[in-house]
C-alpha cells in the first residue's frame, strides 16, 4: 500500500516540476524551503525509527511533542509559491511516519495531526489525504473532531467540480460525524452536500454517489439510529481502509448492524446489508 501512494506523490512532484523559465529563476528559493522542512523533520524521524523497542514511552512521547513542534515550525517556513509540493513533501513523510508500525504502536500518533494540518493547510485540494485523515484522525489519533474541523476547513477552499471527486470529502465527514462524533444531523448535512456535488459531477461514477449519499441522508432523516445508515457508512470506511487495521474495523462495524462480510479466497469482500430499517 504505502509504495504505491509514494509512488504517486512523487508523479504529482513530477508534474509540478516540469521544467520553465519560472522555476528555473527560484529553483534556489524552493531548494531552501525544502531543504529547511529536510532539516526540521527528517532527523527527527530517523532517530525515532532507530531506537531500541524496549526504549521508555516517556521518552518516546516526548519524541512526538518534538515532532508536532517541528511541523508547527514548518508551517511558518515560505514555500515562494510552491504550496502544493511542500503539501506532498509532508505526506511522502507522513506516509514514512504512519508505516513505522512497529515504532507507532509504543510511540502512538500524537503527530498525525500536525502532518495534515502542514499538508492540507498548503494543499486543500490534496483528495487523497483526506482518505487517511478520516481514518487516521478517528481510528489511529482518537481525534474525530478534529479531522472533521480539518476537512470543513478544507472545504471552504474547493468547489463541487474542483477537485475532481471532492463529494468525497463530504462522504468522509459525514462517516466521522455519525459513527465516531453521534452527530446525526450533521452528518446527514454532509450527505446531502456530498449529493449534491456528485450529482454535478456528470459522470456514471458521481450519478452513483449521488444516489447513495441521498439515500443515506434520506435513512438518517427518517430513523437517527439507522442500522442501514451505519452501514453505509462502515461499508464506505471498508471501500476507503488504508490498511488492514482499519479493514478489520470496519468489518466489525459492518456485522455490528446486521450486515455480513464475507472473504473470499482471493481476498475479495462480499458485502451483504442488513434487514432495511
């Protein structure tokens, strides 16, 4: 999983480095952002990657405060106009972060805020991140709230067709409202936003979504408690895991409210709903 997010990150760096006359005249500036945030964050990250397993949480926490106090600081850093790169410089480093599980299940994910507020506050448009800031935020960092601060304030910044299938974000913090904040209403507000900008999408994929989020909407309106809403909702989470900790939570969820989840030999998920409610 985490090479092939790498690897497109580092295409969208490649993209964005296509050689010009602009980028040529503040290569110098660029390279000095960068190599502040190179300076601020990756020692950090080598050195709590080498200690020894048995090493004191204490220690390891204070490791992560330093950390968090790092990204702060590097948010403050110019980037000369080139926001979008220093956001995927951060989530290639985050992505290192979040993969060192063996070092994350002594040290926990007391950082993984910060990373996405470095990486969406320069980058709103960034789809991808908010994938793993809704599963990061609610299931890893015990933090919902604030992913779902984080997303309404990336919304401000994008539009139902910019970026392309951004009626995802809304399907995503409609999931932290209503499976790990109780907040019901809002998030049938959320579905209805996600409806409405999947149905001006003007594609089979946003036609679909649409429909989906206007029938989850239409579950929460009529019963709050809605097994068929949880489902879709755990069902959304599985279709979105970004690892298998976060599959076996939703699957624990999807069976919670009736549904059956079934592996195949493959390795493929068959999905049943439950009883409609």
């Amino acid at each position: 999983m985490s090479v092939s997010i790498q690897i497109s990150a580092w295409d969208r760096l490649r993209a964005k480095l296509s050689p010009s006359p602009a980028l040529f005249g503040q290569v110098g500036s660029i390279l000095g952002a960068l190599a502040a945030i190179i300076y601020l964050q990756t020692p950090q990250l080598a050195s709590l990657k080498q200690q020894n397993k048995n090493i004191s949480k204490v220690y390891l926490q204070q490791q992560e405060a330093s950390l968090k106090t790092q990204l702060s600081i590097a948010k403050t850093l110019p980037t000369f106009g080139f926001d979008n790169i220093i956001a995927d410089w951060h989530f290639i480093d985050f992505i290192q972060y979040f993969g060192d599980t063996d070092l994350r299940s002594q040290a926990g994910y007391g950082a993984a805020m910060e990373y996405f507020e470095a990486i969406l506050d320069r980058d709103p448009r960034f789809l991808y991140a908010y994938f793993y800031l809704s599963s990061t935020g609610s299931l890893y960092a015990g933090k919902p709230e604030q992913s779902v601060s984080l997303m309404d304030r990336g919304l401000k910044s994008l539009t139902p067709k910019v970026p392309d299938r951004g009626y995802y974000i809304w399907r995503l913090k409609a999931v932290d409202e209503l499976l790990f904040l109780g907040r019901v209403h809002d998030a049938r507000k959320s579905m209805l936003s996600a409806a409405n900008w999947a149905s001006q999408a003007g594609n089979p994929e946003g036609q679909n979504v649409a429909k989906l989020s206007q029938g989850t909407a239409n579950y929460l309106a009529r019963n709050p408690n809605s097994k068929q809403a949880q489902f879709d909702a755990w069902n959304m989470v599985l279709v979105a895991a970004v690892d298998d900790t976060v599959v076996k939570r939703a699957i624990e969820g999807i069976r919670s409210t009736g549904g059956k989840v079934t592996i195949s030999s493959t390795g493929k998920f068959k999905v049943e709903a439950p009883v409609k409610d």
